[in-house]
C-alpha cells in the first residue's frame, strides 16, 4: 500500500530517509497549478520529551538540507525558511513541478482531466480554501488549485515541547566572524557598489526585488535580513541592507552587525561581519569569493 504523505510532517519527510521525531501541530498547502509552484506552511513544530536530543540532531540535519529526498524527484524545493515567532517554530517549503503526475509522489492524484485528489483521514480536520469532501478523498479543480490547512483533531501526547529554542541555539552556533577576512568597510564599500552599479532582482521566495550583482560567475544579493514585503522596499535605505547573499552553486550568507539587527539574530556584534554557515559551507571557497569581488570592484572604480 502507498504510503500517505501527510503535511503535518513534511519538512522530515520531504527532506530526510531519517526517523526524525519531528512533527508540526498543523499544516497549509497552496498548489498554484498555473505556475506549477507548491508552497508548504509548517506551523508550531514541536517534539517530545522523551526525543530531544533525537529531535535537536534531527532539526540541525534539516537546516542543513538544501534537496528532498530522491523519492520525491522529479519535484524540486526552490529554498526553504525556518524562523521562529512568539516562542514557536515554523518552516515553509518552496517546491515546484513538471508535471501534474508528479504530485502523486507527494500524495495528490490526477484523473483523466488533470483534477487533483488528496485522502481524507478521519483524525485529522480540514480547513479548505478550495476543493471539496468527497468520501474518503478531498477533491480539487484544476483551475483552483489547491489550498487548504490540515492538524490534528487532538494532540494526545504527553510532554510535548516547542523546537524553537533548540532552533535558536543552533542557528547561533552557525554564525562565524569573518570580519578578519571581509571587513565592515568592505561590506559598505560592496553595499555600496551595488546599490550604484547593480539592478534589482528576486532570488528567493520569502524576499522580494533585492539589490543585485552579477560578478560574471557568480552573483551577490542585498538582502535586509528579515521577511519583508515588495510594498517596503520604498521605505528602505542603504544602511537597512545587512546581509549579502553570494549565490553560485549554493548560498553563501554574510550578516553586518549593527546597533539594530535583524530580530532573528540580534545578538551581532556592532561592526562585525559574520558568515552564517547553514549548511557545511567552505570557508576557503568564501574567501576567494571576496577575493574576486574585490578585484570585480577595483577594476570598475
């Protein structure tokens, strides 16, 4: 029998082979079926007492994972972002499709004329923005797409804990000060550099039209640090852009510190530059990273 992909446990299951006692207390999922892009909404991710240490590996691995699992291909994540709000955890998912069939892989069936089925099971409850019940299935027009919120009908567990501390503290143990090798007045001088020379691009889903600069094989992003909307980009100013992101093959994230940081990492030092190594990234690679951006400046001046 195929196994049920439910939502609640999405962020192990999409990207982990691993027994991770990690689930969320609810769930939300839009399929936008015109753009082939899935958006997956974790809300209040929590374990057991029993589990913490299991879970606090197990979150550390998920940060880290930037791929699903081969079983879910020819599906593809596009970014993902852990954060934490009012002492609870959250994750969203970004993925996209090729094809309608390919949802099947996460649970969704197809019919002959491309309409999407999900199971309903009875311990779960349902919030549909869209679609129907249906006997044992939830039903949904191709031309609506998908969008509804799945949790539990009762949380019957003992001991159950948020993960966002652990969040917290991991995140904390990520970020590496690098300001001997990339120093304050480089970042500004770099800030500055491409907010003149560079245009504005969006490069990943839970930010909006950045400031943007192709270094010819490789390209960095101004970045404020925070989910913002693209209605705020016309309040900002360039001492709000604290994070360059370097994208090649992977991310590379560099935090100024500030008076005023990002609320999710407040703890900066003022005038320090750190990498925030999310996912076993190479310190050396980062290093001739600037090297180059160093050189790209100096020629242009």
């Amino acid at each position: 029998m195929e196994e049920i992909k439910i939502l609640l446990f999405a962020l192990v299951s999409f990207l982990s082979q691993e027994d991770i006692p990690i689930a969320a207390k609810s769930a939300e999922i839009d399929i936008n079926t015109t753009t082939k892009q899935i958006t997956i909404h974790q809300n209040d991710i929590y374990s057991l007492d029993p589990y913490k240490e299991q879970a606090k590996a197990g979150l550390d691995s998920l940060m880290r994972t930037t791929a699903l699992v081969e079983g879910l291909f020819p599906i593809k994540m596009t970014s993902k972002h852990i954060y934490e709000e009012d002492g609870k955890l959250y994750a969203v998912l970004y993925l996209n499709y090729e094809d309608v069939k390919d949802l099947r892989k996460i649970s969704f069936h197809s019919d002959a004329n491309g309409s999407l089925s999900y199971p309903y099971m009875e311990s779960y409850e349902y919030e549909l923005q869209t679609g129907r019940k249906d006997g044992r299935y939830i039903r949904f027009d191709t031309n609506t797409g998908v969008k509804f919120k799945m949790k539990r009908k009762e949380l019957l567990f003992d001991g159950i804990y948020s993960l966002s501390k652990d969040w917290k503290a991991l995140e904390k143990e990520k970020f590496v000060e690098i300001s001997d090798v990339f120093s304050k007045k480089d970042f500004e001088k770099l800030r500055k550099f491409i907010l003149k020379k560079g245009d504005w691009r969006t490069f990943r889903n839970f930010d909006n039209n950045n400031p943007h600069f192709n270094f010819t094989d490789f390209d960095v992003y101004l970045a404020t640090g925070d989910q913002r909307s693209i209605f705020e980009n016309g309040d900002l100013k360039p001492k709000d852009f604290i994070e360059l992101v370097i994208q090649d093959k992977g991310y590379y994230s560099v935090y100024l510190g500030q008076d005023k940081n990002s609320k999710e990492w407040p703890n900066l030092e003022n005038g320090k530059v750190y990498w925030h190594n999310r996912a076993y990234g190479d310190e050396v690679a980062l290093g001739e990273y600037f090297e180059k951006i160093k050189a790209n400046m100096h020629s242009k001046e």
